[in-house]
C-alpha cells in the first residue's frame, strides 16, 4: 500500500481514500481512548455495549458514504467510528477490571490465601514485597472471592527454634513460583492523592492488582507454610540472577554493591536495588532511562539481535550452499533477521519482568516490522500513528504514563527529522556514528526538554552532555558485559568496574549548581504550546520558521502560579498518610508546618509527596516549623532541607536530634510571633518552662495560629487533653475557621472544652487509610458533628485546600481530579 500515487487513476483515488480512512481510524481509536480516561465514574455496561453498536453503525454509515464520493465525510465517519469502538471497548475493559476488586466486608479482616508467587519478590530493608495469584480464600473456614491478583508485604521474618521447620519458615526463602498457604489481611487499593502527585492507584490499576495487604506472621497467627516448591519459570530465573549478582558483590565495599545494583537492574529489571542517591545523580544528569530496563534498552538488543540474526542466518545459507534445507531457499536471511531481532527483544522484555515501558517497546517494534515485512511503504506519521493505537488497544491506560508521552514524541521527532540523512560525508565510520548520535541525542533533547519540564517539573541542563557520554558507554559496553554475565558470571563484576569512571562523571556533572532547572507545573494550553514549541526547533526546517517555536517555550518559561492576594493565606494538607505536613502560602511567603512521615528506611513523605509537590507550585519555603519529634511529623524533614536551602528550621525537638546537624533549629516557644504580607503568625505553645517538664514528646507539640483578619486556622501537632485546656484557659479567643486536628483524632485529643473554645468551622484530620491507631476514633468525630463542625479527613478527600477568601469551601484532591480507578473509602463513623 503507497500514499505516493497519481491522483489522475482511480487506484490513486482508492489507495488515497483507504489511507485518508485508515489515518482518520488511527486518530479516531487514540481519541477515543483518551475520552474514556477523562470518565470519573464508569457507565453501566450497557451504555458501551450501545457505543459498540452504534460504532458498527456509523461503519456502515461510512462505507455508504465512501460510495457518494465525498471522501473528506468518510474520513470523519471513521474517525467517529474508531473513537466509539475503543470508547466503547475501554470502558468495557474497565468493568471488567473493576469487577474484581476487593468485597469491602473483606477489608481489614484476616483471610486465608493459597496460591502462587508470581513475580520476582523484591528486597527492602524491612521485609519484602510480592505479587500473590490466589487460588483460594478463607474467612473463618467459608470460602471467599478475592482479586485473582494481590499484592503483599512481608515484614521481617518468622522466628523459628528450628529453622528447617517448613510450618514457620523464614521470610527470606521467599522464591518466585513457590506454592504458599499464609494469613493476610487486605484492604482496596489506595494512595496518597496531591496535586500534580503521582498516581500510585492508576499504577495499581494498570498492573491488574485490586487489593494490597501484609502477611500475619504475629504469635497468634496460623503460620505460613510453603506447600510446594516451583518450578522452573522465567521469574524465578531473574530471581536466581539477581541473587547471584547481589550476592557476588564484596559485602564490604559500598561502590561494588552500588554498581552490583545497576547491574541487577539492567540484566532482571529490578528498579528497587539501585540506591536513592544514584537515582537522584541519574534525573539530574537525564540518564534515568538508561540505568534500567527502558525502551532504548530494548531497540537496542533488537538491532543487535537483527543483525546477529541476519548475520548468521547468511553463514548458514553459505554453508548449505544448494541443498534443499537451506534456510535462505524458504526464509530469506533480511526476513529472517528482522523476525529474530523482535522475537529475541520480546524475550528480553520478558526476563526483565515484561514492565508495562518493554511491552510498549515490544509492541511498537513488532507493528514497525510487521509494516515493513508486509512490503507496505506508509508515511512515517501514519506509521508512527499505527504504533499509538496498538499499544493502546493492548493498554489504553498507558496513555497516562509519563513514558508513553516520552518515548512516542522521541520516535515522532526522530521520524520527522530524518537523522539517517545527517551523516557527515566523507567521515569515517566511528565519525559517522559519532555525528548522528551527536544530532540526534539533540534533536531528542530540544523536543523533549518541554515536555520534562511538564511531566516531571524538572530538566537536566546536562542532560545533552552526559547522555552523549552515556547512550554509548551503558549501551556498547556496560549492558553487553552484564547480559554476557549471565553465561559467565565474571562478567558481571567487569561490568560493574566499567561503571565506575562513568558514575564518577555523572556525579561531577550532577553537583554543578545549574544541572537541572526546575519549574512550576503550568496548564495545559501553555505546556502543548511549549512542546509544539521544542518540536519546531528540532524539525529540519528552514531557520526562520524554526525560530518561531521560541515564542511558543515563553508561556510555559514564565509561568507563575497564583498566590494568595496580600492580607490573604491558603492552607495546603497534603495526603502524606499516617502524619501531618500543612503548606501555608501568603502573597510571597511559603511556611511548612511539618513534613510527614517516614515510610520505610529507603522512603519518606518528603521524597516522595512533598519535594514534588513544593516543586509542581514553585514554591521556596521560608520556614520549615516542626511541631515535635515524633516520625510522622519529621520523617521527610531531611529532604525538605536537601532541596529548600534558604528555609529556616523552627522547632521543639530536642538539641541531640539528628536534624541539628542537617540544619539547626530554633526553640518554638508560646510569644513568638511574625507577619508575612499582612498575614500573622503566633506560636501559643509550649512554654520555655514546658522543655523541661514535659514527659511526652506530644506534649512539646508547636501550636500555630495564622490569621487574616478575622480569618483563623489552628495547628496544634499532636497536642493532647492537658495542653488542650491549658490553651482553652489561657486564650479568651481561641476561635478558628480551620482546626488541624490534634493528634489525627486520638481519643487523647479533642476535648469538649477544646471543641468549644475554637469553634471551628471545618476539621481536618491527617492520617492514613485504615492505620492500626485507628484515627479518627468514633468518639472524636461524633463530638465534632455534634458541635457543628465539618470534618473532612484525608482518606476520602486527599490533599486538603482552604484559602482564607473562601471560608466555606474546602476543596478535595479527590473530588477534583475524580476517574474511575480512583478508590472511593466509606465515610468514618461517627463523621458527616
């Protein structure tokens, strides 16, 4: 099929209406799908099943229309068609999907499981985390229906008396494929929500998993008990693999097991053994693609592959000369190389864990080989536009990853500048290849700089720089070295040693003050301006109307978020879980009144919900005030400060804390007081007195009034009952708007006195969905509701934001960016 015909025969007219269809379908199904994932409740099925039909209908409607001639209102019937059909087929998929989720009687109880592990267990510092394929379910001896697919978590393991007791194994003989029965208990998937966050229950979604839980391993719990031992299995092979890798590091040198993480990465895929740190160094040089199983990887393999393939498919047919099996008489050795190359990358893509990024990879490769091997000559945008819609037929949710974005703009970009045509003439071979790497790692970098900035809030300045040094080096040598390591595991410690100058590199260029730029999340309308904009540049155009991409970069380069006008202040909770952390925001001024949980050794609210949040709105936080010392409040503190330089520290941990040494902070003490842009701040507790006779450290909680004329939100930390009537006594108008909840509902907080003297308009709890305190008890909440105050908790809201212009509404992060995967928690008992 060619598009390059004469349009004076009517073949050139036929083969013009088929591409204007088949073009207008393409778009049509990538339209579509994008439509269905703006639902924020989905249709009952019927309603896609009458899409379905009425997209069969305008099928119809479109081939009658073909024979009246007007090609251009065929075009656009095909287009409706196609959008209806995958419309229709999305949301089917969707409630089917949605049909398994978890019973909610079945929340929080403990369940009986019997079934497999699926994928490769992965390691952390606390225990480890699987994908379990249940078989059966029990709840007190009744069968029961659960997802077919959970996700678990292990937490340390089973203290036995004897260790080869198969009833009471250790949880470090966790295996791929090994058949278990173990008690778990489960909820429905659910995760922080924040603005401009990353969606951990899409995530959820998109891998098939419907529930999460841990295993019960507590004394009065039924042992867990492996039943059988698997079989061999791909995943169990990449387990094996990881292990030995990990395992062959010298346990006492830091670098070698760095480097041995990398390279466990690279051969099975496993993203949890590189270290934080590297993968800081990594997204401020822009080599985060290439230090994990990505799509280069893969197309590189498959050219590799294909040219190995061909190669050896030709000595074949050399050697059998005229003979009839000689595989080049029935398979011609191009045929053969480019079927090889993808089947090889596919299996690739399957040891490395055959993640949602390889299959992408996988599928786009496989409709570029199968065009090519159909003998069909398309445009490349109609090739690049068949790419799309397969891989959202196999994934429509993908749409919404940030590495379909990245890696279809790089294909389309790279198309449309046809760097096979850049080549330096008269150049050597390694110039060459130099010259075309050079000019494409450019054009990918101005097309795609835009859109970093509008996914992630950040780019790399070095980014062209390292990955020139990078794209080879991990391509030719380091990654080679490490998949060769599987056949000879001395290979795998070489290619750790080839990591070494070039870590040494990226940290170099990492540690320059302007590696990466960072910016405001701007709307939609200046980022696709912006990104048309970096496309422009990057095209093989005339100069001039390059140039006139510069214009479309300004919206998005200036960008500037509202503020709160002067004399006005807005309160930000964010959905950090089980803690507490409140941006505050005036007209120029940014507090932080604390800075959530730590979740585990490896990971905190700070990485992973504040730093990005703070990022997203631009801010630079003037004070970082925490309320006391407990973990829930500070655990993300150290990398508030790591990325907040100029942010002064107010506080009442102790002078020994480990944050001292990060950045000292000041004493809060009842008095202090400040103004920011009319805005003002007082600190009402503790005393100096009470450092040194408070025995809790609740006790010390920093309790924060912030007012706006006869606007007024308290933060009170963890205050509990005696400091509660303390500050009721002392203060003759405690009144507020706004009352952060002390303690996140403990029944040790919220006293009626206290209630009554703050006469608060709105409550707000931070805390996490279904933690073990139980917060906000019953007891708190119905004392709230019987005085008239609103609560609004972080598990059915996510991040909360009030403004002082706008007393009466509290807006929620859920409601306002509501789809269908969302979860969508019971009220707590007791609330409104």
């Amino acid at each position: 099929m060619a598009f390059d015909v004469h349009e004076g025969s009517t073949g050139a007219a036929t083969l013009r209406w088929r591409g204007q269809a088949l073009a207008a379908a393409l778009a049509g199904w990538v339209l579509g799908t994008a439509l269905q994932l703006q639902q924020g409740a989905l249709w009952p099925a019927g309603r896609y099943l009458a899409l379905a039909m009425a997209a069969g209908a305008v099928v119809v409607l479109a081939l009658w229309h073909r024979s009246r001639r007007p090609v251009a209102g065929a075009a656009l019937l095909w287009l409706l068609a196609a959008a209806l059909a995958a419309f229709a087929v999305t949301g089917g998929r969707a409630q089917h999907r949605l049909a398994q989720q978890l019973a909610p009687a079945l929340e929080g109880r403990d369940v009986v499981l019997v079934g497999t592990i699926a994928r490769m267990p992965q390691r952390s510092a606390v225990g480890w985390r699987f994908r379990f394929d249940v078989d059966e379910a029990r709840l007190d001896g009744a069968a029961v229906r659960l997802p077919p697919r959970v996700q678990l978590a292990w937490y340390g393991s089973v203290s036995t008396a004897d260790e080869t007791d198969a009833a009471r194994p250790l949880a470090a003989d966790l295996r791929a494929g090994d058949r278990w029965q173990l008690t778990a208990r489960l909820k429905a998937p659910h995760g922080n929500q924040n603005p401009h966050g990353f969606d951990y229950e899409l995530w959820l979604w998109e891998q098939g998993l419907r529930a999460t839980g841990y295993v019960r391993t507590g004394p009065r719990d039924t042992p867990p008990r492996r039943l059988a031992v698997g079989g061999w299995s791909v995943e169990r092979w990449r387990q094996s693999v990881r292990d030995r890798i990990l395992g062959g590091a010298n346990a006492q040198d830091a670098d070698a097991r760095r480097f041995a993480g990398i390279v466990a990465a690279l051969v099975t895929g496993d993203q949890n053994v590189i270290e934080r740190a590297d993968w800081d160094v990594f997204r401020a040089t822009g080599v985060a693609h290439l230090m994990s199983i990505s799509g280069l990887h893969i197309t590189m393999f498959s050219w590799l592959a294909v040219a190995l393939v061909g190669a050896l498919w030709r000595r074949l047919g050399r050697w059998a000369g005229s003979a009839r099996w000689n595989p080049c008489l029935w398979l011609p050795a191009p045929t053969a190389a480019l079927v090889g190359g993808v089947a090889l990358a596919a299996g690739y893509a399957l040891f490395s864990g055959w993640g949602v990024p390889a299959q992408r990879t996988v599928l786009m490769l496989a409709t570029f080989a199968g065009l090519r091997l159909s003998g069909l000559r398309w445009p490349w945008w109609l090739t690049w536009l068949l790419a799309c819609a397969v891989v959202l037929a196999a994934d429509p949710w993908a749409l919404l990853q940030a590495g379909f974005w990245l890696s279809f703009v790089a294909v389309a970009i790279l198309f449309a500048t046809d760097s096979r045509a850049s080549g330096a003439r008269g150049a050597g071979a390694g110039g060459q290849f130099f010259i075309k790497l050079l000019r494409e790692q450019w054009v990918v970098t101005l097309a795609l700089t835009p859109l970093s900035l509008i996914l992630f809030g950040q780019a790399s300045v070095v980014g062209l720089l390292a990955n020139l040094l990078a794209i080879p080096w991990v391509t030719l040598l380091v990654t080679p070295l490490a998949l060769a390591g599987v056949l000879w595991a001395p290979l795998w410690q070489a290619a750790g040693w080839a990591l070494a100058p070039l870590a040494w590199v990226l940290q170099a260029l990492a540690a320059w003050p302007w590696a990466s730029v960072q910016m405001a999340a701007a709307p939609l309308l200046p980022g696709v301006a912006a990104v048309a904009g970096g496309v422009l540049l990057a095209l093989r155009w005339p100069w001039p109307w390059r140039l006139a991409g510069v214009p479309l970069l300004l919206p998005l380069l200036l960008w500037q978020p509202a503020r709160p006008p002067a004399g006005q202040f807005e309160l930000l909770a964010a959905d950090v879980g089980q803690g507490s952390a409140v941006v505050v925001r005036t007209a120029g001024h940014t507090l932080l009144y604390d800075a959530g949980p730590r979740y585990s050794l490896e990971s905190d609210a700070g990485h992973r919900v504040l730093v990005p949040l703070l990022r997203a709105f631009g801010e630079r936080v003037d004070m970082l005030l925490l309320s006391h010392r407990d973990s829930d409040h500070v655990g993300g503190a150290r990398a508030i400060l790591a990325t907040q330089p100029g942010a002064s520290v107010l506080s009442s941990i102790e002078d020994d804390h480990e944050l001292q040494g990060t950045r000292p902070a000041m004493r809060c003490q009842a008095g202090q007081q400040w103004t920011w842009d009319g805005v003002e701040f007082s600190v009402l507790h503790p005393d100096a007195a009470d450092y040194a006779t408070a025995a809790k450290s609740n006790a010390l909680s920093c309790v924060l009034r912030v007012r706006a004329g006869a606007r007024v939100a308290l933060l009170v930390g963890d205050i509990e009952t005696a400091q509660e009537l303390r500050l009721a006594a002392r203060h003759d108008d405690l009144r507020a708007d706004v009352l952060l909840v002390p303690h996140h509902g403990s029944r040790t907080s919220s006293s009626a006195p206290f209630i009554d003297a703050v006469q608060p308009r709105w409550a707000l709890v931070q805390s996490g969905y279904r933690n073990r305190f139980g917060h906000p008890a019953p007891a708190v909440l119905a004392r709230y509701a019987e005085r008239g105050a609103r609560v609004v908790d972080s598990p059915r809201c996510g991040a909360m934001r009030w403004h002082s212009g706008r007393p009466d509404v509290v807006r929620c992060q859920r409601d306002e960016a509501r789809r269908y995967w969302h979860h969508e928690p019971m009220p707590p008992i007791g609330g409104r």
